[in-house]
C-alpha cells in the first residue's frame, strides 16, 4: 500500500474566520470518507485556528496552522485514533514521524494550500505539509534530495508547541482532559542539549561595509534604489525585524512614527512580536539616511507628527510595502555585495554574504552595539526583548568571537 496523499486542512489567516466547509469540495470528500471522529477534529482545529488568528499575527497563525495540520493529518491518514484517547507514547511516536516523514510529502517551495475553481476552493496538487529548505546558492541544476530533510531543533520546538497549544486550548473547552504533549515534549528524544558555540547569523564588520556600500552605489547611479539603501541602514541600526517595516493589516508604519522628545532625542515607535509596541533610540548618525531619503520622496528632511505618509512605500500604487516585497529589496543589495566583495576578497570572504536573510542585519547591529560596549539593557529594551536572557544570547555570541580569535594561537609544535 503506498503512502497517502495529504490534503490540506485550512485556508489563510484572512479567510478562516468565515469558511464555509461547503465551499472546500476536496477537502469535505476527504473528511466524509474516513471515520465520523474525522470531521469533528477538523472542526477543532478550525475553532483553536480561528481563536488564533483573533489573538496572534498572521505570521504566528501560518505556524500554527502548519503544525495543526501535519498533526491532524498523521491522526487520519497514520496513526487512525482520535487526539483526546492518545498518551505521552502516541505523541513520541508522532515526534517519531515528524522527525522522518515520507518523502513523498516533502515539497521544495511554498504553494498555496487551495486554489480557485468555478466558484469553489479546491485543493491545491502541489502543496505538502513538509518543505526541505534549499540554499540559497544551490545551483538549479543540481537535483535535491528529499531524503535529506531532518527538522532542526528550532522546527521541532516549535512542532511540539503547536501541538501543545492545541491540546491546551481543547483542555480550556472541556474538551480534551490532559495534555500528552506536554508530558511528551521532556521525553523526545531527537532532543539535544545545545552547549556548543553558536553559529553567529550575522555579518562580519567587513561584510556589512560592503553591504552599506552596495546599497548607497546603487541609489547614487538609479534613484529607485534609495528605498532600498533606507530599508538596509533602517534593519541594521535600528535593529528591526523586517516585518516592523512592513504594511499589515492592524498597523501601518508611517513617518510619524519617528519622534522627538523634549530633549531632542529621536525615538522610532514600532509595532513589534506579542502585539507590543516599543520606542527604539535613533542614533545621529542614521539621521542622514533618513533626510536622504524623505528628499527623495519629495518630503521635508525630518517628519512632523502631522507626516502620516507610509515609512516605506510602494514601488507602484499607495500604501506601505510588505514583507515579501522587503526582503526582495534586501536581498538585491545583499546580491550586488557578493559579488563586489567576491571580486576583491575573493569566494572564501563573501560567501557567507549568500547566506545572509534580513533579519541577520539585526544581529549585525546588535552585535556591533554590545562589542562597542553599550549596556546590555539598553540594547534588550531597543531590540524589543521580553527579557535580558534573550539579549544574552548575542553578547555570548560576541564573547565566543573573542575565544576564537584567543584560541588562534595554539601551536601544533
């Protein structure tokens, strides 16, 4: 018997809150043609789904509903008995099989989960609930191999806190009367306790030289680049996450979102992870990436609490830019000071320049504060941390760099 095709389960962060399950005619046939307890756990996850997507930003909701449906789907299609009857033993073996699932369900991309048809929504062939993440620089023609996938420890935290949530949120319904997962989690075994050095995602002082090089180049000979030099200085000395640049549905940064106090200090007001908002310092020297920028947009050097005009806008049409749309400005940049850095560093310099995403420009700035020796503290509240502990995990970063460069003297004879 061959291994069974996954249907997905749930639409989009916007649309889940009026699905009619009649408008999903492939995924109706797929719950009617398995055991009656099918149906009613997919309406489970349709209320703990929606509860989400009231509560939590469309980010944390597309990760919960993925860990949702890999779940559900290992219950019908695998393990074939309801959730509320499962034990700590059934949710290990589910670890089991997260940790190697078939092949068969590991894609290469992302695809969207329904597509439209004659006025319904209908399954999409080429989503699969498992992705095997390609680098960056792997060259297209190269074919890779599924079989290679394994979850890393940060997937598997999160499977497991998905998993969790969703047996919590049955238990606060009376619904479920324990949490098996919870009890499970200390027992997985694909657990490893982390003491090793980290692998710092960040750029190097030299790496970013290039970067910021790359980017103020490419607006001196086209303006069209200006947003994108803004966007690089904005990541790495603010210390933001692409997403608290971006337009999203409850907040749009805007201009005047920049403010001065009464002792003439800049502060940017964001929008940050858990629905919070912060103030970040803004440091002098960024203000002539700001001027530079508003002038280019026709706009006064500095912004009045009156400038309700989008921080970074579209390339065509109105409103703030999304997340997608970022990145891909980012990654322009990062790809112009590869190859520059390339050509006078030679490959072994700048590769690290092809692995590189946006948020590591917030490690880099980070990073760079806490090696100048600013306090702790004051980088923790402007990265918008919970918690100093978080924070530290970057200043032991920086002290692993100086034990390496410490250990570079050690002799063979």
């Amino acid at each position: 018997m061959g291994v069974p095709k996954p249907v997905p389960l749930y639409p989009t962060h916007s649309e889940i809150a009026d699905m009619r399950l009649a408008d999903y005619p492939d995924l109706r046939a797929f719950l009617e043609s398995g055991p009656d307890w099918r149906l009613k756990h997919w309406a489970w996850g349709l209320d703990f789904l929606r509860y989400v997507a009231r509560n939590k930003s469309e980010h944390t909701f597309a990760r919960f509903r993925a860990e949702t449906e890999r779940f559900l789907l290992w219950l019908f299609l695998f393990k074939d008995k309801p959730m509320d009857t499962l034990r700590k033993a059934d949710i290990l073996l589910y670890a089991d099989f997260f940790w190697k699932p078939p092949v068969e369900w590991i894609g290469l991309a992302t695809a969207d989960h329904f597509v439209p048809q004659d006025g319904f929504y209908m399954a999409n062939p080429e989503w699969l609930p498992f992705r095997l993440k390609l680098p960056k620089n792997q060259s297209v023609d190269k074919t890779p191999d599924r079989r290679q996938y394994r979850p890393s420890q940060e997937t598997l935290n999160s499977m497991f806190t998905g998993v969790i949530a969703f047996y919590k949120y049955l238990v606060n319904e009376e619904i479920c009367y324990g949490n098996p997962a919870q009890v499970a989690k200390s027992d997985c075994r694909y657990f490893i306790e982390d003491v090793q050095v980290k692998e710092v995602r960040r750029l190097s002082d030299e790496q970013w030289q290039f970067v910021l090089t790359a980017a103020e180049s490419m607006a001196n000979q086209d303006s069209v680049y200006e947003r994108s030099l803004f966007v690089i200085a904005t990541l790495k000395t603010l210390f933001l996450r692409i997403s608290e640049l971006s337009e999203r549905k409850e907040w749009i940064p805007a201009m005047n979102h920049f403010w001065q106090d009464e002792y003439s200090n800049w502060w940017l007001k964001v929008f940050g992870k858990g629905r919070k908002l912060r103030d970040v310092s803004v440091p002098d020297d960024f203000l002539p990436y700001l001027k530079r920028y508003r002038l280019y947009r026709g706009l006064s050097e500095l912004p009045y609490s009156t400038d309700y005009s989008p921080l970074v806008e579209k390339i065509r049409g109105q409103g703030g830019m999304t997340a997608r749309h970022l990145i891909r400005l980012v990654q322009q940049v990062f790809d112009e000071a590869y190859e520059s850095m390339r050509k006078q560093k030679g490959e072994e310099v700048a590769r690290k320049l092809r692995q590189a995403s946006s948020h590591w420009l917030r490690h880099t700035g980070a990073s760079m504060e806490i090696e100048r020796g600013r306090a702790l503290k004051d980088v923790s509240e402007d990265l918008g941390h919970a918690s100093m502990a978080t924070t530290d995990t970057i200043y032991v970063q920086t002290e692993s760099r100086k034990r390496a460069e410490s250990g570079k003297s050690r002799r063979v004879k």
